[in-house]
C-alpha cells in the first residue's frame, strides 16, 4: 500500500510539474499576457485563446475516455464530477474568479507558478485567494450548514 501512495504521489508530482512548465513556456504566468486577452479594444493579445484552445480539445477527450473507465491509469478509483446544476454559489464563484482574473492577471495555476518564481505581485495574489478560500469554509461550516440543518431536520 505505501509503495502504491508513493507511486500516486510521483506521479501527481510529474503532472503538476508537467502543467507548471507548459504555463511557463505559454508565457500564461506573466499578467501582461492575460489582461493583454482580456483587452478586447486595446492591443489584444489572442495567444491566451490559442492556450485555452489547446486545453479544451485535450480535456474534451480526456473526459470522453475517463468517462468510460472505472480506474485511473494506475489502478485507483476514478471519480468525476456529477452535479451538473448551475446555481447562485457557481455563478457567484464565477463572478469573482472573473474579477480576480481581470483585475491581477492570475488565476490559481500560474499565480502559484508566478509565486514559486519569486514575482511579488503573485505571492499577494496567492494569499488573498488562500485567506478567501479560508473564509469561504469558515462561512459554509458556522454560518450556511447550520442554516441547512435547522431547515432539513432529519
């Protein structure tokens, strides 16, 4: 079993450090590259799209040949996502990470990338959405499942 833990554990390594090169080499850890995107009437920089384009088609079928397998490639348990409703906290979400993404440039992936590079802005950036992340737990642990409960009593 531990033999088995350690294999996952390269492995999820190998990927992540797999992804963190692909955005350093697409230039997707430099800010200027993403709001140079999101400039639409400005100087718009379509290379973001060519990325996402990329992401896409790999994912797509990725997910069609997940979908018909049980176990991952080294014989763990395989678990898609099922909920497919789209509902206020999803589009809340969205709204935010959005907003985050225009205003500074990162999202998670490349901040954490830009961070371990050693640019300052990333490192801002990374602690706020992990003091977000935080509070949107506390949130749903104190404030929004207690609510849930006293209306679906069981």
């Amino acid at each position: 079993m531990m033999k088995n833990s350690m294999i996952h554990r390269a492995s999820e390594f190998l990927v992540g450090l797999l992804f963190g090169l692909g955005l350093i080499l697409s230039g997707m850890t430099d800010p200027g590259k993403v709001l140079g995107f999101l400039d639409l009437f400005g100087l718009w920089d379509p290379s973001l799209a060519l990325v996402m384009g990329g992401a896409i088609a790999v994912g797509f079928f990725a997910f069609a040949l997940a979908k018909k397998r049980t176990s991952n490639f080294l014989g763990g348990m395989l678990r898609l996502p099922s909920n497919s409703q789209i509902d206020k906290p999803l589009i809340v979400g969205s709204v935010l990470f959005g907003a985050g993404w225009g205003l500074a440039g990162f999202c998670p992936g490349p901040a954490l990338v830009s961070m371990a590079s050693g640019q300052p802005k990333a490192l801002v950036f990374v602690i706020a959405m992990v003091i977000g992340m935080v509070g949107f737990e506390l949130l749903d642990r104190f404030v929004h499942s207690p609510r849930k409960a006293k209306l679906n009593p069981i």
